[in-house]
C-alpha cells in the first residue's frame, strides 16, 4: 500500500463522543483513507505516540477575515488545532453593493485588506487563490442586507428593499453561503425588526441554512432576546444558533439556567436550536458600543458629530448612566467602569487599564465622560467587559448541543499584530476548553472534540468534515491531552497556546512536531458541498 501520509500510534477522538481508541490513520491526498492497523509503507509519517488524534476544530465565529488577508497562516487558531474560520456574525466580506459601498470606502482598513467584494464567493476564492493556511467559509451578514439598501440609516426597510435583499440571499445561499449571521446588540443590526428577520430566515429555510445570532440583548432582556431567536425559527422552520451563549451581568447571572432551558423545551418540541460559547469571563467589543445604537444612527462620522455637540453628548452621558429598556448597556452590565478593561491602543497610559482607573488618571469627575472622551479619540478602540460568571461557562458547556468559537481574529504572536491589543479568547478559547474545562471535569476529552468538530460540521452543513473516518476529508490535529494549555492573559494576550504536536489541512501537514511549517491548504467551503 502506498498512501500520501500515515499518523501513527495514536489514539483517536473520531469527534462522534466515542471513547478514545487506538488507531493508525492513512492519507491520500486530501482525505482519509484507513482508520486501523496500517502496516508500514514507507511514505512520510507523523508520530503520535501519547497522543490523541482527533478531526481538526471549526472555529464557528471568527473575525480572522481581515487578519488572514495580512498573514495566511492564521497561527494564533493553528496553535490550538482549529482548521476551518468561520465568519459573518452580522456582516461578511460579500455581497458590498449599493449604500454599503460607501460605508466600506470611507472607513480606513488595515493595509493589504480590503473589506468588501460584490458578492461572498468572490471573497471566499480570493482567500483560496492567494492560499490560506486554515479552510474558510461564512455566513452571509444580515447588517450587509440591510445597509446595501438602508446604509446606516435607522429605518424600516420598504417592502421593495426587503424584496431585493431576500432575492440576494437566496442567491448566495445558493453559492454556498452557510446562512445568516446577525448582530442584534450593534447598529445597524439592532434597526432591523423580527419580522425583517423573519423574512430572511424564510429563504434560509427553503436551502436548509442556518440563523445564526448575536441576540437583541445577552443581559437585563436576554430571556426576552432568546425568546426572539426562538420565535423567527418557529415562524420561518429556519434552523437556529445563538452566537456566544452567556448571561451578562451580575443581576442576571441566574437566568442562564432559564435561558438553558427555553433552548431544551424548544428542541423538544422540534426546533432545530443550538449555541456555541466563548469560555471567558469578559467580553470584547468597541468601547463604541457602550453608546446606544441610536445615537450611531448615520453611521461612524455623525456619532463623532454628535460626540462633538455639547449637548449631545450630555444626552449620550445621561443614557449610558441609566439602566436601558431597549437596548444592551454594556457599561452598566460590566458593573460600572470598574468591570471595562480598556485594551488600548498598546504604549498609551491607560492600556490594560480599568476605565475607572484610567478616569482617575485623568482627573475626570465622571467615568462616563472619559469613555466618551476615549471614543471620540478613537471609535474603534477595543474594551473587555467583566460581566460573565465562570460558573456559567461551565454551565453552557455541560449542554450536548454547545460548540466553542474565539469570537476573535487569528494573528500571529509577532508585528504588526502584537501592536494592537486582543482579547486573550484570540489564542486560548479551544485550549482553555480541551485543557482547563477537560480536566476540570466539565466535559470529556471526546465530548469536548465532538463540540468543536461532528457538532459544529453537521450545523453548518460542512459535508465530509468533522470526524475521522474513511472519504473524510483529513483535516486532524494531534496533541497531548495534558500539555494542551491557554496561555494567554488579559495583561499578556499574544501568546500562544501550548499542547498540539500536529494539524494536517485537506492531507498537508501544517503544524509539525509543536512548529507551523507555513504550508497553506486551506480551501474556501461552501454549505452541503
């Protein structure tokens, strides 16, 4: 027998939840050829003695659209044995047509990105043609849907504009498009109505796609958001997932288990409804977003105008001081400016620092003022917001129907990435599960794989992926199961994880005995192909 590779002396996690067995694994060309005893044939080898060897993890949310474009590799996910990104969580590189044109053109991008193409498969085969290190695919973004038409405008879409942008997504789910990803919390996403989105999931429906959302409001309404979710599968027969399933804020930290189980009654009752989650305390987003979406209504430069009008900016004040009706306060569910890690830009004084810290630095009398001041400065500043229980993380990954996501970019542990600042789920998230949660009995070693691979695969319709088995495609990681650690701090986040010996990308080896060897095979995926 000749075969391309064979992955000797593991033992293997096929991503079902099965229990772990010994096998050898054999490779022609791009995909799985034996699972069992291979004799020895001469061709090239990877060694995994002490070793688990499992399918290769789907990052079910990632943010590495733009950092794949400046490095290929995607090191900071290759660490961690994650060979499929996954985007789209409210906007996608395609399809940037009409008012959204605009909107992409006048915001600077990092150089050698470029953040929109007319449709999504043209993105998608451009990463492939100039060769990336991971596979990639995405969801269509409904914040593309609505701005194409709508801009940043806070409006209801007419029926002619809805019309159109149904037609557009039917035509990229039949490209290949996983479905559609949205983002409640933030403008515009947060314009659109559940009928609006109920029309979209209609089309995802009649393809078999997937609805996959940021939900209205993960803190004071999420009892109320997830209610929405449930309600747009109900009414279109969509499938469903919530992005980043949590309960922000200690005043609602009791409701995960509610939340928790209006997901299992509604898959009792047959809705298709899964989640994936992020295992950290604090969340990531813009400083920006702890304004309210109305007051970003028109978009970037005319919430910079109204930052610049005194007595607008009173009026942004006053609204992110007070608890809100109908929209997420992020401040106030971090617990104030003690809870907002403001994660810089790097070298400036307040780096790393709480909002409440960098506030008495200034002198400022109020928090408040200074976070507007820091938007003002720069609207695309990042901030960590400590909202989460660790008792609740547990908790969301001790459900079967859970996956994981980074919610992140993937960049390498060196310039220019290492000069902006991350959260540390950039390069911990599946570590921290497959290490800490693993051993702390929160899950299995095989039921941890089965949430990062089969789960994941079979939600996103990723045909002949996640599990190690004959005509798969070989996408397999091999790592010791005690030496897989997140390494990464809040302080510290651009370190890599540690554990994975090897990732092998569509049969070529990635990853090599602990070392990227800068091989990139990853391939644009599309939905049931």
């Amino acid at each position: 027998m000749s075969f391309s590779l064979v992955i000797r002396a593991g033992l293997v996690a096929d991503g079902t939840g099965a229990p772990l067995f010994p096998a050898d694994i054999a490779i022609e060309g791009e995909r799985i050829a034996v699972v069992g005893e291979v004799p020895a044939t001469g061709c090239p080898e990877l060694r995994a003695d002490g070793c688990v060897v499992a399918p290769g993890f789907i990052n079910v949310l990632s943010h590495a659209y733009a950092s794949l474009q400046q490095d290929p590799r995607g090191l900071s996910d290759l660490y961690q044995g994650v060979t499929t990104e996954v985007f789209g969580e409210g906007y996608s590189l395609g399809p940037v047509t009409g008012r959204l044109s605009a909107i992409i053109d006048s915001e600077p991008a990092p150089p050698g990105v470029r953040m929109g193409w007319p449709r999504l498969r043209d993105f998608l085969a451009h990463l492939e043609s100039a060769g990336v290190g991971p596979n990639v695919a995405s969801f269509v973004g409904a914040g593309n849907l609505r701005m194409i038409h709508a801009g940043a405008d806070d409006r209801a879409l007419t029926a002619d504009e809805l019309s159109a942008a149904c037609e557009l997504l039917d035509a990229e789910l039949a490209d290949g498009a996983l479905g559609l990803g949205s983002a409640l919390i933030y403008s515009p996403g947060n314009y659109a109505s559940t009928d609006e989105l109920v029309a979209y999931a209609e089309v995802l429906a009649a393809h078999d796609a997937l609805y996959i959302s940021h939900i209205r409001d993960e803190a004071d309404r999420l009892l109320q958001a997830i209610a929405e979710l449930l309600e747009i599968a109900r009414r279109s027969a969509a499938r469903a997932e919530i992005y980043h399933l949590k309960a922000s804020g200690r005043r609602n930290w009791p409701a995960m288990a509610t939340a928790i189980d209006m997901v299992q009654r509604a898959r009792a009752d047959g809705l298709a409804v899964t989640a994936d989650v992020y295992p950290y305390q604090a969340g990531c987003t813009r400083l920006a977003a702890c304004v309210p979406p109305s007051f970003h209504a028109g978009g970037q430069q005319a919430l910079l105008d109204r930052l610049a009008d005194p007595a607008a900016r009173a009026e942004i004040a006053a609204a992110i001081a007070a608890p809100a009706t109908d929209w997420q306060n992020l401040y106030l569910d971090a617990g104030g400016a003690q809870g907002v890690l403001v994660l810089g830009p790097p070298g400036t004084d307040h780096a790393g620092r709480s909002l409440a810290d960098v506030s008495a630095r200034r002198g400022d009398a109020d928090p408040v003022d200074t976070l507007l001041a820091l938007v003002a400065a720069d609207p695309s500043l990042l901030a960590g917001y400590f909202g989460v229980a660790e008792e609740n993380v547990a908790l969301a990954l001790a459900q079967p129907w859970v996956s994981v996501c980074s919610d992140a970019d993937a960049p390498s542990a060196e310039p220019p990435f290492t000069d902006s600042p991350t959260h540390p789920r950039t390069y911990g998230s599946f570590a921290r599960v497959l290490g800490h949660h693993v051993r702390e009995g929160v899950l299995s070693l095989e039921e941890a794989v089965r949430r990062m691979t089969s789960l994941p695969a079979a939600n996103l319709r990723l045909t002949d992926r996640g599990q190690v088995t004959p005509g798969a495609f070989a996408d397999l990681v091999v790592f010791e199961p005690e030496q897989v650690r997140d390494l990464a701090t809040y302080p510290d986040p651009h370190v890599y994880a540690t554990g994975m010996r090897h990732v092998v990308i569509n049969g070529v080896t990635a990853f090599e005995e602990g070392v990227p060897t800068g091989a990139l095979a990853g391939r644009a995926l599309r939905r049931g192909r």
